[in-house]
C-alpha cells in the first residue's frame, strides 16, 4: 500500500439523496491533483492539429479588437473616456473573452465528459472548474498583448493596477457560478447548449465593452453593476488607465457574484448523483 | 474495526422507462410544471407524469469482508452494472444504503478517459489521476505501468496512433496498477489478444492474494471461476443466490438451456426450426430441421461447450473431411451422431448454426444442453478436462541405480 494510506481506513455512506447536500469542497481539495491535470489536458488539447496553435489566443480578441475598433470607435464614434478607442476596448476584451470562453466550455463540460461521468466516480465540481481555469492560459497570453498596446500608446499603469487579479478572479468566479447552474441544466436539459450563443451574445451588449459605463446614465449605474461583468470591465479599465475613478459598482457585482456562486454550488451538489443516468 | 469491508442494506434503484431520450426538453418540463406544479416539486423535476418505471436493483442486501474476492454474475439487464455503478459513486441508489470501509477504485471500462491526441506518457497521467491516484504514485510505479504494458517504444506517440492492442493493454496497465483497499472491476478483462488476457487475469490473481477486496462483475464463467471463491447471482434486480462459486455457477448455468429448441420459419433466410439432442448408450443424438423460403445448400455446424463455456469440439458438414455436400434443399431433417466414450461424463452445451457455406443464416449460441452420463456412472473428480481418451501406458523395469553410482555422480 502506500506510504499515504491513513491507519483506518475511511468510511462511506451512499443514500439517496435527499434534501440539501452538504457542499462538501474538502473532497474537491483531495482531488485538486485530479483537477490540475484536468486543466493541463484541456490546455495541451486545445491548440492541438491547428496551424496557428497558441496565436489563437492573441489572433481572437486582437481581430475582435479591430472590429469594433472600425464599427463604434470610427463610424459610430463611441466616446472612450479619454483613452484611444483600440486599447480602450481591448482592455474589456480581455477580461470579457476570458469569461465568455469559460462560461461556454463549463456550461457544455459535464455533456462533453459524459463517458467519465458515466465510467468513474471523482468530485464532479471538478469537471467545469477545469474548464473555466483552463481560460486563464489565453487570458495570460492576451494580456502580454495588452502590455504592447500600453507600451505603444504610452500609458503609464497607476499602482491600482495590482488590484488587477481581483478583477480576474472576479470574472472567473462569474463564469463559474454561471457556467455550474447551466451545466447542471444541460444534463438534463439539452436546450441549454443552443442558448448559450445568444446569452453570451446578449451579455456582451449588458456589459461595457465596446461603450464606457458614464455612457448609461447615473441611476441606471446600481443596476448595471448588478451584472458582475460590468464591475469587472470598470475595474479592469480602472486598475490600468486609471481615469475615471474607481467603479462604485463593484459590490453589487461581488455580493450578486457570491450569491449567484453559492446557489450554483448547491444545485450542482444537489443534481450531481444523477448526472451519470441522464448524461 | 469489524472486518466488513462492505454493507448493502436494501439497495434500490429506480429508473423510469418509456421515454426515448434520458434527457427532458425544456418545453416538456415547462408545460408539465403548468399542468402538474406539485408532483414537478415533489419530484425534483425529474418526473415525467405518464412513464412507466422499473426497479433496475431491488432488496439487495449483502456484505463483504475484507479480502473476499466476489464475483457478480447474471443476465443483460439483471442489474449487474446498476450495483457497481452505486458502489463505485456514480450514480445514487433509490433507497437503501451502502456502507463502504476503505478506499474504493472501480474499473468499469479501460481507458476512461483517455485523449487520442495525447501521448501514451500523458495519458497515464491524466488517467492515473481520474482513477485517483495520486501523482507522486504515478511517477513511483511509471516504469512499471509502461513495462507491462509493452509500449516502450510508443511511449511518447499520441495515442491515436496506437494499435487498438497497444491502446488497451496501456489502458489496462494503469488500471492493474492502482492499489486501492476495495477494487471494482467491470469486465475490463475482455480486452487484448489471449495472452494478454492471461497476463491480466494473473494480475487479478496477484491482487486478490494481496488481501483487497475485490468486485468482479464479468460474463465470463471461466474467469469468475479462476478468480472468485463466492459468486452472487443476479436475476432481475434481485439477488437470486449467493455462495460458493461452483455452486452459484452451476446454478446460473442450468438457467434456462433445454434438450429441445423450436422456432417459427422466417420469410427472409433460412432458419433452424427445430433442433434436440438427447443421449443414448454411447452416443449423442443431435436433430435440427429447417426450413428456408429458398433452396440452399445446408451447412450444419455445431460447437460442444463444457459447462463453464470453453469449447470442448465443434465441427460442420463443411469442414468434415471430406465435405459431405447435402443436396439444395428448402427444407429437411439433418441428423448427427456423436460418440460420447471420449467424453468426460459431464454437463454440457451446444451451439449451432446453419448456412450454405458463404452466409451464417441462423445462429443459436448454446442453445441446447445435455448431459453425458458415459458407461461408467462415476464422476470422479480427479479427472482433469473434459476429454477421457483411452490412452496407452508403459511400464518398464529398468536397472537399479546404485549408491555408488550416485555418489560418483555427485564426485565428479
């Protein structure tokens, strides 16, 4: 046996669920080697038999760039708080394209490894939380983008830009408290996968990318940070050009973030043992 | 600490049947919650308010020391893949409880999890650790997983590239390789060519003498004999015996095959519509008419299997030098007699199957069974195999070796 291996062996009960499920996220820290190489396979398969391999993590939010660049910065004429426009929407992009990559991929995760769900017990908390870490990798190389831009433009980062992770981890917590209700729901219900597309879509256009938040007027702001999105943008915009000040908003988007996420947590725990007869 | 390793109490599984598709549209849910809001909540939402269920596992109850090896034997659909799939967490019961001392792996397939694009290194890794091995375990017994699986020289090739050989014995050699208390194994011997099906099923062996407790659900008779010294049937979803291996095997076996078999004439091919076999003094009589909506050729084969399933003879009108050609015929009555006098007295099993020597048009896999009783009455179980061939022996004196002569030998 191994040298691991505790005294007592530990014991399990299995019953039917009922009830509230515990969240039981020790288990999940037991696991994080098994959660680790999830990501890393997911990296490594990514980029495999393209011919662009890694540049698409530059190629996809640099072409988006340009594209709303044209649109709302020249013919729409999109005011950018005192930023030029490119820079002014790359530095949404980036966190936007993070978030909407890993909310598609955890939504669709638990479909997509269905034969391991049907085959092998481990944490399935573990397969979406895979998929949404495994977008910080095209995030890292897009920021390095970023820091060209910054370069070329001549823009100086405040100090505030080291609240730039809480910004990330943000975003990423958006994702994945999201992405666990609709993959939960994509097991069961198929329809979720087709919606996906026009929520992604829909949220972008909620979400100050391609526009500034002061273009929305005042009273209107409290409910826009109800999107977690919005606080992330504003943040990102904030933490590196340091213009406007910091976005009020912001706790609205963590209180919804943490509430969202709990209740995820809760309905995937809940929904969990019955993944593998419905997948 | 009791030496129970596991405890199943009552287990249930409820499925429900009759719709198409496992998964519910959103419209159907939403328009059953409009037209049925409670049963909806009471559900969970998994209720559809017309379907039939059925209890795929019902009133199981046993338990397991530590140490046993168990085999789990029964028919498709008896429940056997709903038990494990309980007792290795993947799906929850519908009543009942399990209690399970110590670290469960279960094997229900090889290679689960697998990514052709990646490289037979990576795989071992990625697959280690879905079984639930730690990656410091992995790294420890690398060498060794790569070694029995015999893929040196691919080790860094995706394995998209592999042989399907190649593919299962890697897929395999992870799986042989985890060491948990109480291991669950579904099957997974059925893969590779025969010597590597020996090589696991040795590996198997080595485990069980370690002491775990292993689950094995497998249709094979013969590889839950080898392994298995208590077996529990399955029948229905319920548990129909529970014992000693030979005993519940024995049992299974004599299920449902019969000395006579009938089938109504098809429209399409030619189809055996009657067949028997019955013993007489040192002799089986086997007779198997057919009827066929065209004329062919008959080509009768037969396969004699002993009662845990290994071929013992098998031979067709075809192969029988020299080709005995029955004439095209639609219809008729062929007759067989075989001799019994090389026949181990024992239970036996046969399959057959009929076409023109081009096409299988109907076949009946142990279809029929019989029981050789032979001349003399005793069953001894000294006897080995299923074949008593009237051998030769010789005896002959020969010199007596000296002391001297072995001293001499041991000098020099």
């Amino acid at each position: 046996m191994t040298v691991t291996q505790p005294a007592t062996p530990p014991t399990l009960i299995i019953r039917p669920p009922k009830g509230w499920v515990k969240l039981n996220l020790g288990e999940l820290w037991a696991h994080r080697e098994l959660l680790y190489f999830l990501v890393w396979r997911d990296i490594k398969v990514r980029y495999k038999q393209t011919a662009l391999g890694a540049a698409w993590a530059v190629l996809q939010p640099v072409l988006t760039m340009l594209v709303f660049s044209v649109f709302f910065g020249r013919l729409a004429k999109i005011p950018s708080d005192g930023v030029p426009y490119p820079i002014f929407t790359f530095a949404a992009l980036l966190p936007w394209q993070l978030f909407a990559y890993a909310l598609n991929e955890s939504a669709n995760s638990l479909v997509t490894s269905q034969n391991l769900i049907k085959k092998v017990y481990f944490p399935r908390l573990a397969v979406p939380m895979s998929s949404v870490l495994a977008g910080l990798v095209d995030f890292s190389i897009a920021f390095g983008v970023l820091l060209v831009l910054m370069f070329y433009y001549r823009i100086v980062p405040t100090a505030a830009i080291l609240l730039l992770p809480l910004f990330v981890l943000l975003a990423v917590a958006t994702a994945l408290s999201v992405g666990l209700w609709l993959s939960a729901l994509n097991v069961k219900f198929r329809d979720v996968r087709h919606t996906i597309p026009f929520l992604t879509q829909f949220w972008l256009f909620a979400t100050p990318v391609a526009y500034p938040s002061s273009l929305v007027p005042a009273r209107w702001r409290p409910l826009l940070g109800l999107n977690p999105m919005t606080g992330v943008v504003d943040g990102f915009r904030w933490a590196l050009f340091g213009r406007s000040g910091a976005p009020e908003s912001i706790w609205v988007s963590a209180v919804a973030v943490v509430v969202l996420l709990i209740g995820g947590l809760m309905y995937f725990r809940r929904m969990e043992s019955t993944f593998a007869d419905m997948a | 600490m009791s030496d129970t390793a596991i405890r199943v109490e009552g287990l249930g599984k409820l499925f429900q049947i009759g719709t198409p598709e496992q998964y519910q549209t959103l419209r159907d849910a939403l328009k059953e919650r409009v037209t049925a809001p409670f049963r909806f909540m009471r559900n969970g939402g998994s209720g559809k308010a017309s379907t039939e269920t059925f209890w795929a596992l019902r009133d199981v109850s046993f338990e397991v020391k530590h140490g046993e090896v168990i085999g789990i034997i029964g028919r498709n659909g008896a429940g056997k893949s709903t038990l494990l799939k309980i007792l290795s967490r993947i799906t929850g019961p519908t009543e009942g409880y399990v209690e399970i001392h110590g670290r469960v792996g279960s094997l229900l397939e090889v290679g689960t999890g697998f990514h052709q694009e990646l490289s037979g290194r990576e795989n071992i890794f990625l697959n280690g650790a879905i079984l639930g091995m730690k990656k410091a375990e992995i790294l420890r017994k690398f060498d060794e997983i790569v070694a029995f699986a015999e893929v040196e020289k691919f080790i860094d090739t995706p394995v998209k590239h592999y042989s399907s050989g190649m593919y299962v014995r890697l897929a395999f050699a992870v799986a042989a390789h985890l060491e948990p208390e109480i291991l669950i194994v579904d099957e997974v011997l059925a893969v590779g060519d025969q010597r590597f099906q020996e090589k696991c099923l040795k590996k198997m062996g080595e485990v069980g003498k370690q002491g775990r407790t292993i689950f094995f659900v497998s249709h094979s008779v013969p590889s839950i004999q080898r392994l298995c010294k208590r077996v529990i049937v399955l029948d229905k979803g319920r548990v129909s015996n529970d014992g000693p291996a030979m005993e519940a095997l024995a049992e299974y076996l004599s299920g449902d095959q019969k000395s006579t078999y009938f089938a109504t004439p098809s429209n399409s091919k030619p189809t055996i519509t009657m067949a028997g076999i019955e013993e007489t003094r040192r002799t089986l009589g086997l007779t198997v008419e057919f009827h066929s909506p065209f004329q062919f050729a008959p080509v009768l084969g037969f396969v004699i299997y002993d009662p845990v399933g290994n071929p013992v003879f098998g031979t067709s009108n075809r192969l029988e030098p020299p080709a005995i050609k029955i004439p095209s015929t639609s219809s008729g009555r062929i007759e067989v007699v075989i001799p019994t006098e090389h026949f181990r007295p024992n239970r036996y099993l046969i399959s057959l199957w009929l076409g023109d020597g081009y096409t299988d048009y109907c076949e009946l896999p142990k279809v029929l069974q019989v029981e050789i009783s032979g001349l003399q009455m005793d069953k001894s179980s000294q006897e080995v195999g299923s074949m008593r061939l009237p051998v030769e022996w010789n005896i002959r004196k020969i010199a007596a070796v000296t002391e001297e002569a072995v001293s001499l030998f041991k000098g020099a």
